[in-house]
C-alpha cells in the first residue's frame, strides 16, 4: 500500500511522527509512505488552498517534502507533483495536537487534509489526539492515537464499503484524553456541538500602542449531546465520524421550496 501522510501542526510535530509510525505499520514491508507537510504550523486553516500565491515545495528526504502551505496544499502537492500523478491508496492526516471533535472539526486543517484527499476520490482519514488532565503532562500525550492508530484505520478500510459518491468518504478520528490503557474501545459518532463553547477574539495593546487580537479557543472539556464524537472521547472511547464534504442543509430543503418561482 502507497500511503501520504500530512498534517496541519507542521513537518517537525510530534504528532506527524506519531502517524508516520502507524502509516509504516499499515503500509507493511513491501508498502511505500510519502510525507508531505507543511514547512510551519498552519492549525485552523480548515480546508484552505493556497489559490492566489504559488507554494514552495522542499524535499527534504526520500518521500519526505514540506510545503509552504496549508495542508490541502500538501494533499495537492503530494498528488500531483511529489508523487509524480500515481495516486496514493490511502491519506492520512496528523496526529494532531488537540481534538477535532464537535464544532473544532470546522476549523481543523488537518481535516482540510483528509477533505481534499476525499475531493481527489482517495480514502482519507484524520486523526487527532484529544488533550485533557489524565494525559496533557505525559512522558507521551500522544500514547492512545500511536497503541490503538494502525489497528483502527486497518478496521476501517477492512469495513468500508466501495463509495462511489460523487463527494467521498472521509473519516474524522478522535483518541480519548486518556493513556493507551484506559481507551475503552471506539464508537462511531455524530459531529457534537459544545454548547457554551466557542471560539472568541481577546484585544491586547502591544508596547508600541497597536491594538493586536488573540484568537482564543472554548473550554474542550464541555459534553456534547450523549453518543456524539466529544462526549464518547471524554468517557474514554475513541470517535469515528464519517464525513462527507457535501455541504447541503437537506432537512431546510423542503420548507424553502416556498420562496421559488413557479413562473406565470
């Protein structure tokens, strides 16, 4: 198996050598990992391509490229120029630092990643670490996504049907604030949403008198609704979220058909 690994933290997180290991294991002996990542941290970027400005790409290793860009840029660069148009089996994106369960899966460029590989017709997975007390200070915060990563994206692949919608399947993974021992399983899930949570702007004057805004993000440790993606993490279980990149608010479609035109 041909698998591109990418990320949104950047091509020297943690986390990303984290997925090179479960892509490695995945891949087997005879398989072939390529990385393509971004040169710097590009955290909340969510589905951004860098459409207006050309994007440097640097090989930094055999299979190993950064990318001055978002991550869907590196799944575009991954694709189309560092891996020459032979398309990957599988994309996976990661391990990032901090959850993307709930509203956070909006802004997540390392769901951008998946996304993009998804648009391209390739399986594509997103993987993320969420944080919290009984893991954040941790020889390896990262330790449930590296025990429990490879066996689960092989359970999906094994499971998923052949999906021939025009907008693909992807997969939003969320690992539990816990050590790999206390990860009680996985459980499929619907996206939550964090009431109460949000993200919010913090105004701050620098030296010089400039007025600069902090982009701070909401209390990750609020429940969502019982059986969505955070709510299982925080009771200990992995998330498996299947997504699609389809927009469409179907359950408005009827009641708006009232404001269309029938003509004379």
């Amino acid at each position: 198996m041909r698998i591109l690994i990418t990320n949104d933290d950047g091509i020297s997180a943690e986390g990303l050598q984290v997925l090179d290991a479960i892509a490695q294991e995945i891949a087997g002996a005879n398989g072939e990992v390529w990385t393509v990542a971004p040169a710097f941290e590009q955290s909340g970027v969510g589905h951004c391509i860098s459409y207006t400005r050309p994007t440097m790409l640097s090989q930094l290793d055999e299979r190993r490229f950064a990318a001055e860009g978002s991550p869907a840029d590196c799944v575009l660069a991954g694709i189309h120029v560092a891996m020459q148009g032979a398309k990957p089996d599988l994309v996976l994106s990661g391990v990032n630092r901090g959850n993307n369960s709930a509203e956070n899966a909006l802004y997540s460029g390392t769901l951008g990643g998946a996304m993009e590989a998804a648009l391209q017709g390739i399986p594509a997975m997103a993987l993320s670490q969420y944080f919290g007390p009984a893991n954040r200070e941790t020889a390896n915060p990262f330790e449930a996504a590296a025990v429990h990563g490879a066996a689960l994206v092989k359970k999906i692949l094994a499971a998923q049907p052949q999906d021939s919608q025009d907008y693909r399947l992807f997969y939003n993974i969320n690992f539990p604030p816990v050590p790999a021992a206390g990860v009680k399983g996985a459980r499929v899930a619907a996206q939550g949403f964090r009431h109460g949570s949000h993200f919010s702007a913090e105004e701050q004057l620098s030296p010089t008198g400039r007025r600069y805004l902090w982009i701070r993000g909401g209390n990750q440790q609020v429940q969502t609704a019982p059986g969505s993606d955070a709510a299982v993490n925080l009771d200990g279980y992995i998330s498996v979220t299947p997504m699609r990149a389809d927009l469409t608010a179907r359950d408005a479609m009827n009641w708006l058909k009232a404001i269309e035109d029938t003509g004379a």
